[in-house]
C-alpha cells in the first residue's frame, strides 16, 4: 500500500474511504462475470477497498472531472467491451479486469493478473497508468502523464 498525497487523501475521504474499508465484491465479480471479462485477484483486492468510490478533482487545465470504481456503471458504458477487446489483443492477455472510469467516463481501467492498472478509450490508445490499483488513483487524481503502450 502507497502513501497518499495528501490532496489524494482528502480526495478518498471525501469519497467515503477510510483506512480498512472494506466492501462487498461479489456484485462486481458477478458483474465481470456477466460480461464474459476475467475476474482476478489483484481486482478483487483492490475493489474490496476501493470499489464503489467516485471522487472529484481538478485537472491541470482547470477543468473538473471524475474517477470511479463502479464496475457495473463501467462495463454498462457503450465502448467497454470494444475497449475491453482492443486491450486484451494489445496486450497479448485475457487476464483484464475491468475496474472503474476516469475523466467522465472517457477511460475505461482494468487492471491485470499482477495488479498493473491500464486505460483505454481514450483517443483509441492504451495505457499504462500504475503498477497498482492506488498508485493509479494517485496518477489520475493529480493529473499525471500516462505510459502510452
């Protein structure tokens, strides 16, 4: 587990988080399911503490945007399975689970088999955001430069 920045941190308490949250998977897991994607460990892990947040920042340009960890809310958008199959071929791997949104639902994120977290949607790139679920959050929320893969 990273540290916070402390804005980010003032971001997830807003949001509801708390250090030991934990939440219900199994409607995410039934969801993932559902929609014929990979239910994985690391997406488990991370939606157990995380899941269901939306939190609002600012971006760099001034501008007011979102990220959430609503899985059912991110599979239900029209582009996920598109970007769900362009990832997976991209990658070379079916082990993607899809985990949330970003800048009003313009980035679908899923995470893979080691807990790495990817975007894509955006632009009709993919991208490597984090090495984890919360070096992710911290990534977005202040407003980062991605790894385009």
């Amino acid at each position: 587990m990273i540290s916070f920045s402390d804005e980010v941190l003032q971001l997830l308490q807003e949001a509801g988080w708390y250090k030991g949250r934990s939440v219900d998977t199994n409607r995410y897991a039934a969801a993932t399911r559902a929609n014929n994607c990979a239910w994985q460990e690391p997406a488990q892990r991370f939606l157990a503490e995380f899941g269901g947040l939306l939190l609002r920042f600012l971006r760099r340009d001034g501008s007011v945007t979102t990220l959430h960890f609503n899985v059912s809310q991110a599979l239900a958008t029209h582009n996920s399975s598109q970007v769900f199959t362009d990832c997976m071929a991209r990658l070379g791997s079916e082990g993607l689970t899809v985990i949330g949104q970003a800048y009003a639902e313009d980035l679908v994120l899923l995470m893979d088999g080691e807990g790495r977290v990817y975007g894509g949607g955006c632009d009709d790139c993919l991208y490597l955001i984090a090495h984890s679920g919360e070096e992710a959050i911290e990534t977005i929320c202040l407003d980062l430069a991605f790894e385009v893969v």
